[in-house]
C-alpha cells in the first residue's frame, strides 16, 4: 500500500515537472521577447527583418495589418536568433551542410572558406582566361600605367591571394584540381611575356612564410596582420627594385605580436555558427617606430583614411578592397603621406583625376583580391580621361 502511494506521488510529482516545463518552454519566446534574454548574434541574412505595421483604415487596411503582423512575428519571436544558430552549427559541422548557406564552404580543422564569384571553379582550373580576356588586361593596366606616367607618379599593380591559394590543404577532398593552372598564373605569366607593366604577384612569398605563423583567419576570408605584413615587406622589396629605388620595408622585429581570440569572422558570421577566430594576430609598433598621424574621413569616391609621417618624404596613393585595410599604417612608415582608398578600382571608372593631378604622389597602388579580379570586367574600368 504503501508502495503504491510513493508510486503515485512519484507519478504526480512527474506530471507537474512535465507540465510546468511546458508552461516555461511555452512562454519562453515570449518572455525573451519583452526581456531580451538572447543576446545571440544577429544572423547573416540578406534582408532587413520586417518592421512593425500601420494600421491602415478599412478592410484592406486591417488585412494588411494581420499579415504584417505575422511577418513581424516570425522575424521578431523570442530566441529565434539562437535557434537559428543552432540548426545552423548543427548541419553545418555535423553534416557538413552546405545547402543552407553556399557562401561558407567548411574545410577540416574548422577552417572556412568563402564560396562566391565561382570560387571552387577558379581554384579547380576549370574557368580560364581567353586570350582576349588577358589583353584587355594588358590594355588596362598599360593604360593605368602610361595614365599616371605622364604626371611623374610610378604605378604598381598587386592581387592579394585568396586564402585557399595559400591554405589549400584545409580545403574539402574533393575540391581536387582538374588543371594545375589558375586565371593568376595565366595573368602574371602572360604580363611577364607582354607587358612592361609593373605587378605584384604575392603568393609565393605567403607560402613561404607560413611557418613562422597564421597569416590568414580560419573563419574569416581575409589575411590576419602578420599575412598583411609579409606582403608589405614584398611589396617595399619590390618597388625598391623596380620602382622607388632605396625603398626598405620596416622590419617584423619592431613589432610585438599578441595572439587573440578574436570575435567570429565574416565567414563564421555567414554560416552563422558564431564560432570564435583563433588565428588573430595584432601586431603594435615599438617604441623605435615613429609614431604616425592617423586621420579618417569620408570622400566623395568612398571612404578614405590618411597617414602622416613627418620624419620621412614622399607620398602615395592606395586604391585597395578590405585586403589593403591592414596596410594601415604600415606603408606609412616608408612615406611622409599615404591615402588609403576602399573597394575603387573595380566598383567604378577611374574618377581621382582631379586629386592625382593635385597631390602628385610619387606611387599609386591598385590592389585586388585574387577572387575579385577573377571575375572583373577590364573593359569596364577604363580611366575614363584617358579613353576620351
């Protein structure tokens, strides 16, 4: 007898536990949405989430009330952004998703890559340049190159890699290559053979500096500092041969590096998983560095960030993507003033004409992202002087 009524205050005792954790899980959303308990990051989506509606008179207005009040709802509704997270990170680590979001491609070792402007293609050697394409290439560049010739000013051209030209091992299996040669190959290859133009292949010096550390962000598509770093130095060594004769890039040595975790990169951001970047590397200029002015400011063509050394000479223009952006300030120890320009060269014509004849710099930089250039249009930047 006795048995029997623990059994059943067991049983009871078991219902209530069931049926408040129902009453919690139900009223869970709602109570975030009023209290904000998720402080989940916001999911890469490529919309705004619907905002609250107007009440409108007559019937279709109350119609269009009800059905934005449900679109609302649905992109509104408590710890929705952790439960997308987490059927995200589920199917994309445990089942190596990539339906969901075909802008992240996962690798091992949790590397990622990004999978856009047909990346895999690129990388396989499956889409080549024709020749006609390679000589709208040379035409541009000699084009960019007499252009800025004219007014004295050196012009240097540089594709910054993609991070599975220099990481390819972390790459998926059956990413395997078809061709051994890339649009980036055929394109320094052929300006080699006829071009005088100055441009700047980086990879091998990437690849050989891979052993003293990362150089590229596991879950972010872009090169950490110390990546930026060794292509500066190649960049100076470069330009000393070529075209500023005694340039000398800075030495790693007057820096100290701080390995960081990081908040997610772009690419964890994209496939929504939130996971943290362990390959951060922040490197902070010693004492036996001059210190530099920094200045940030808006223009007319994007934005624009300046530095000035007033212990050295010279300036120089970079027209860069957000590859450049860890550049700043490293060429601004080499140079008394350097502008740094976002995302320009292949966003529009060139439309600078009025600054460059003004400021005169002895340099201008063009740099490009390897996928970038991949799929780029040369007819379409034309300097748009220069054709008339």
């Amino acid at each position: 007898m006795s048995s029997a009524r623990t059994n059943s205050k067991l049983k009871r005792l078991t219902n209530i536990c069931l049926f408040a954790a129902f009453i919690t899980f139900l009223w869970l959303p709602t109570l975030d949405t009023f209290l904000h308990f998720d402080h989940s990051s916001i999911p890469g989506e490529n919309r705004l989430p619907a905002g609250f509606p107007r009440i409108k008179p007559g019937s279709d207005g109350l119609k269009n009330f009800i059905r934005g009040l449900e679109a609302y709802f649905n992109d509104h509704f408590g710890f929705r952004k952790r439960l997308i997270w987490a059927y995200r990170s589920g199917m994309f680590y445990s089942f190596h998703d990539q339906q969901g979001n075909r802008s992240a491609l996962v690798g091992s070792d949790g590397w990622l890559y990004l999978n856009e402007n047909q990346m895999v293609e690129h990388y396989r050697g499956t889409l080549l340049f024709t020749p006609d394409q390679l000589q709208d290439w040379k035409t541009l560049l000699e084009q960019y190159r007499d252009w800025f010739a004219e007014r004295g000013i050196k012009f240097l051209f540089v594709v910054a890699p993609d991070k599975q030209s220099i990481y390819p091992e972390y790459l998926p299996s059956w990413m395997s290559k078809v061709s051994s040669e890339t649009k980036l190959d055929q394109f320094f290859a052929y300006m080699k053979m006829h071009s005088t133009v100055d441009v700047l292949d980086l990879r091998q010096t990437l690849l050989e500096n891979r052993s003293r550390g990362p150089i590229y962000l596991k879950t972010d598509s872009h090169w950490n500092q110390l990546g930026a770093f060794f292509a500066y130095q190649r960049l100076l060594n470069e330009l000393a041969v070529q075209l500023l004769p005694g340039a000398r890039p800075v030495s790693l040595d007057e820096f100290e590096q701080t390995h960081v975790t990081a908040l997610a990169g772009d690419l964890a951001a994209i496939a929504g998983t939130g996971s943290p970047e362990s390959n951060a590397i922040l490197l902070h200029p010693k004492a036996s560095l001059p210190p530099l002015e920094k200045i940030q400011q808006p223009y007319r063509t994007g934005p624009l960030i300046v530095t000035r050394n007033p212990y050295v000479s010279g300036s120089a223009i970079v027209y860069g993507d957000s590859f450049a952006d860890n550049w700043v300030p490293l060429l601004g120890y080499n140079f008394g003033w350097v502008s740094y320009f976002s995302n320009h060269f292949l966003t529009s014509k060139f439309t600078d004409v009025e600054l460059v004849n003004h400021e005169r710099p002895a340099l201008v930089i063009v740099e490009v992202i390897e996928r970038s250039f991949n799929v780029a249009s040369p007819k379409d930047l034309l300097i748009e002087e220069a054709a008339k």
